[in-house]
C-alpha cells in the first residue's frame, strides 16, 4: 500500500495527470468529490474533464446534479447551453449553472455525453422507508453515513430520523454508481469516466466506490478530493480519497449557525 504523500497527484495548472504506477487502462473511473460552496473545486473539475477530452481519454460524465435517466448523448457539439439545461432538466436553485454550467459544457462541446446519476426527488420519500437499503454496504459505511448526517445536520436532527437519511444516502450513492457502470460499459482502452459529486459521494469510505466496488470489482477507481492551498495535511481527513488537488478557497457561510437560528434542519439534505 503506498503512502498518502506517494500518492499525491502531479499538477499542471491546477489540472490532475495520471499517477505514475496507476494503469492508464480502459474502464478507468475518476471520482471528484467537491464541497457545493467552493466554486474552485468546480472549476477544478471542469479543467480535469478538459484535459481529458483533450486528450481523447474521457467516456462520459456522471453528475450528482441531475437525476438519473437525463443524458446529453446525441446531442450536437455546438448546441445552445439553454437547451443542454432543458435535456438535463437543469435545478437552478440547487446548482448554479454559472459554476456547473463550464463542467458540464466542457463534455458537451467535446461530444462526450453528461449522464443524470441521482436518485430523483419524487423516488426519495419512498427509499427513506424501505429496509433494502439498510444492509446495502456494510456495517462501517452505515456508521459512517450516520455520523456524516448528524454532522451536516449540525446536530440538530432528531436520533429518529437518522437511519431514514443515512438510506436516502445509500440509495443516491447506489444510483450513481449504475450510472457509472453504464457510462463504463463497452469503453474503449485507456478512456475514463468522470464523477462529479459530493465528497460524501466520492468517499472510499462509505460513498459510489463503496458500491462500485461490490457491483463492479473490475474498474479502476481512483477517488479524487480538495484540501486549500497551504493548508496543513494533517487537519485533513485523507482516509477517503487516493488524491488530493490544492486549491483556493472562499469562506463558507456558517450553516449551522443558520440552522440553529431557524431551530430546525432542512428536511431532506445530504452531504
């Protein structure tokens, strides 16, 4: 097993390149885990898709940010951003197009088709009550999962509700990795399939490659995560992902301290 620092990935201009010791082989899938409110690790992962295109390397891109079903194949290089949010059914609210929109455009103008990979909305009431999900992945992940809730919920969840969250969690990280392994299917040699997700969903630990790895066994994961530049290595969690990429960084707004003014949580969000 190689060490983290063995394992740090070469930059170039902010643009991940391929490690060396790990196989440039066909069926290759990288998972980027962003935070929603740092628009460089977006813009990170627009230049790593670039770079990818560019080099005739990328299958697909699997997004969090639409549901599952919703793909850009087909679609001409040159067509309007408008109508690439229509096809995708694009939530504004949710994911700013002015920070997702150049990731997304980035595959699209290389006529490399974006794939949906969540679980939509209307199925989520119902995966929180089915008891499927429950042993979906093992016992570690579903801790962790719990403890990540609790967390995002900056504790102010009730106990009861906890194990609902923790299997609409499973279930969305179930849905993106049969996106995956669609996008995976057939690919030609050396090409690599891109997600772009959470950094819960991202996670070795208990997130996509959890599930890949059980559904799966013969792709090559490698799961990619941000740490802001200068920032120590040891004040980061590392267990997660194979890489980190250095970036810049804005101040996150304090959601708890919202929360807590509000006195209750959002009811349906996930890491």
């Amino acid at each position: 097993m190689m060490s983290f620092r063995s394992r740090w990935h070469a930059l170039l201009g902010g643009v991940l390149l391929p490690l060396a010791g790990v196989p440039a082989c066909a069926q290759s899938v990288w998972l980027i885990g962003e935070s929603h409110d740092q628009p460089a690790h977006q813009q990170a992962a627009a230049d790593t898709v670039r770079h990818l295109a560019e080099g005739r390397r990328l299958q697909a891109l699997v997004l969090e940010m639409a549901d599952s079903g919703r793909s850009t194949a087909g679609l001409p290089r040159d067509i309007a951003e408008s109508e690439v949010r229509r096809v995708l059914s694009w939530q504004e609210q949710a994911w700013p197009w002015e920070r997702y929109g150049p990731l997304v455009m980035a595959a699209v103008r290389a006529g490399v088709p974006v794939l949906g990979g969540n679980r939509p909305r209307a199925w989520l009431r119902g995966e929180m009550r089915d008891a499927q999900w429950d042993t979906a992945v093992p016992a570690g992940a579903r801790a962790h999962l719990a403890d990540a809730v609790r967390a995002g919920h900056c504790g102010l969840l009730p106990e009861s509700q906890v194990p609902a969250m923790v299997r609409m969690q499973v279930a969305r990280d179930r849905s993106l990795a049969e996106a995956v392994m669609q996008a995976a299917d057939k690919a030609r040699p050396a090409a690599v399939v891109v997600l772009h997700a959470g950094a819960q969903h991202a996670s070795r630990v208990a997130g996509v490659p959890v599930h890949l790895q059980a559904l799966a066994p013969e792709l090559q994961l490698r799961s990619i995560g941000f740490i802001a530049r200068g920032q120590d290595l040891a004040e980061v969690d590392q267990a997660g992902f194979d890489e980190l990429q250095a970036v810049d960084v804005v101040p996150e707004p304090d959601h708890c301290a919202q929360l807590r003014a509000r006195g209750m949580p959002p009811a349906a969000s996930t890491p």
